[in-house]
C-alpha cells in the first residue's frame, strides 16, 4: 500500500511552517508529524518551532510523529530479530497476547548487537518527552507488541487512566507518563495499525484504580465529536503519544506479523513497574544526560522471551 500524501491544516500558528505536515489516514484523518530534517539533527534535538508544534499536538490531540528520525539498518536488524523471536514466544504456554490472539507483547532484544542510540536514546524523542515530563525524566519500559495476521481487534481502551479517581478531577491533569513507538515496518490499516481516538488524553473517564477499558456509551458520545484513525506511519518514524489516550489494536489483515518497539517516559516523580534488565557491558552505553533508563545491569544472560506478559487474556490460544 503506497503511503498517502501530505497537507497543511488550517490551523493557526502551529500549523504554518513548511515543515509542520499532516500524515493523511484512509478514512482523510490527519495527525500531525514533524520533519526532522539535516539541521535538526546537528542541533541535537529540534528546531524551537518544531519543537513547539509538536508539545502544542501532544497536549491538544496526546500524539505527535517525528518522522525520519532512527536508521533503516537499525529499523531492519530489529525487525529480522523480532521475526526469528516470534515462534519461540509463541511457543510459550503462556504466550503473552493481550486481549486477543492477534495481538502478543513481545519485547526487542535488549543486547547488542541490537541497541542502538536512536532508538533507547533518541535525541529527538528526548527533546519532546522532556519539554513535557520536565527534569530527571526516565525510561521505565522496553517492549513492545506484534500484530498478527488476524481478523480480530482488541477492545478500546487507555494504557493507564489518570492518576487520581476520576470523580475528583474537574479536568484533566498534565501528562506524567509518554509511551514512544518505534514500527519495524511501514504501518497502515492493511497490517494492523493501531486504532486511536485524538483527544481523548483530556476525557476523564478512565481514572486510577479503575477499568482501563472505554464503555460504550463513552466511545459513542466521543465518536459523534472526533472518530477514530488509523494512522499512516512510515518505518523510521517514531510516534510519541499520552499514556491515556485511548487506542486499540487493529486485524493485520496481511501474511505478515507487524511489530512495534514501545518505551514509556514518565516524570521523575513516578515510580512505575519493576526495573529493566540490560547485560553489564551495555551499562555505559545508557549514560546520557536528560534521560535515566531504569535499569538493572546484570552479568546474567537476559531472556527476553519469557519476560514478557501479556493482558486482558486467561486462556492464550494460537
């Protein structure tokens, strides 16, 4: 499926540079990506202006594409790996698929010859979680999932809800938690990509210590105000969104499985999960100056296959 064209909304300031774009989806939704381009890179992070529109798409839509921003080599070694890794997760008896069988966690290997800078460290990526999330953001996560071909999707619903109940929020608070996503291939709704519903970071149906998944009668009074996409992203694209953002896995509807790297960026002020495992010889690698990865560097070999776990799912069949 060849990748759609380019426009520019008419949408105030932030829209009216060359290089602030909309990435069109089958149904003629848009979402906003940057172009990172020659000068972006050498200045270590973002031109303020694009820097600016994409904090601007994060607290207005809860995601923002930086496009171009990680290596087609790295983008290729991972996929081949995450490939090969799929039947042994798979094998597992507890195979860790999340809601249903199309969709399984699967976790990149986390040793080298498979780390790569730009995208643990990505100095782009870093620029915009960090405007965010402010000082001593860490890396609390490094997973992610495979679409299978399948005709089956998952139910909407947010990674997490807000972090107080909802009943004692008047609005929505500001972001603490950003999930960053890595395709290993071009991304559309042929293979699965992901169903997102814009804005919806600032509902306040889904509060801490409730049901992650969206009712119905909330997805359709949202749905008469922004219906949901499905989009358009190109491999060696990264997509930054709110934690709290509802979503859902899509029916891969190709011969071919289709993952997707996620990492989480969270306030320093949060604690969340257990620590990552990393092997000892990689430990300089994640010293890096804004960025902390929270993590355990062991002499231990890590097995990455069976650390993953999957959810919404009591009985995994293939």
């Amino acid at each position: 499926m060849g990748l759609p064209g380019r426009s520019f909304r008419r949408c105030g300031p932030r829209c009216q540079s060359d290089h602030l774009n909309l990435l069109a989806t089958g149904d003629g939704s848009t979402v906003i990506t940057i172009d990172v381009e020659e000068a972006d890179r050498g200045a270590g992070g973002l031109a303020p202006e694009k820097l600016q529109a994409a904090l601007e798409a994060l607290r207005t839509d809860g995601l923002v594409v930086l496009s171009d921003v990680v290596d087609l080599d790295h983008i290729d070694a991972l996929h081949e790996r995450m490939i090969s890794d799929l039947a042994l997760l798979q094998a597992r008896p507890d195979a860790p698929y999340n809601w249903t069988a199309g969709n399984i966690q699967q976790d990149p290997p986390p040793f080298e010859p498979y780390l790569f800078e730009d995208v643990l460290l990505n100095q782009h990526v870093i620029a915009v979680t960090a405007a965010i999330l402010g000082p001593g953001l860490r890396n609390v996560m490094y997973s992610g999932n495979t679409s299978l071909p399948s005709d089956t999707r998952q139910p909407v619903h947010a990674d997490m809800g807000h972090l107080w109940p909802s009943e004692a929020l008047e609005i929505a608070h500001p972001p603490a938690q950003l999930v960053v996503n890595v395709p290993t291939v071009d991304v559309s709704a042929e293979n699965g990509a992901t169903e997102i519903w814009l804005g919806t970071h600032r509902d306040l149906t889904v509060g801490v210590g409730g049901d992650i998944e969206v009712p119905l009668d909330a997805l359709e009074a949202r749905r008469a105000i922004a219906p949901p996409i499905q989009p358009v992203i190109r491999r060696g694209s990264v997509l930054i969104r709110d934690v709290r953002l509802w979503h859902a896995g899509m029916p891969n509807r190709t011969d071919r499985p289709r993952p997707m790297i996620a990492m989480v960026h969270v306030s320093h002020w949060l604690e969340v999960g257990t620590p990552l495992e990393f092997p000892a010889s990689s430990k300089s690698f994640f010293e890096h100056p804004v960025l902390t990865t929270a993590a355990r560097f062991t002499e231990q070999p890590s097995d990455h296959i069976y650390r993953s776990q999957g959810f919404g799912i009591e009985q995994q069949t293939v």
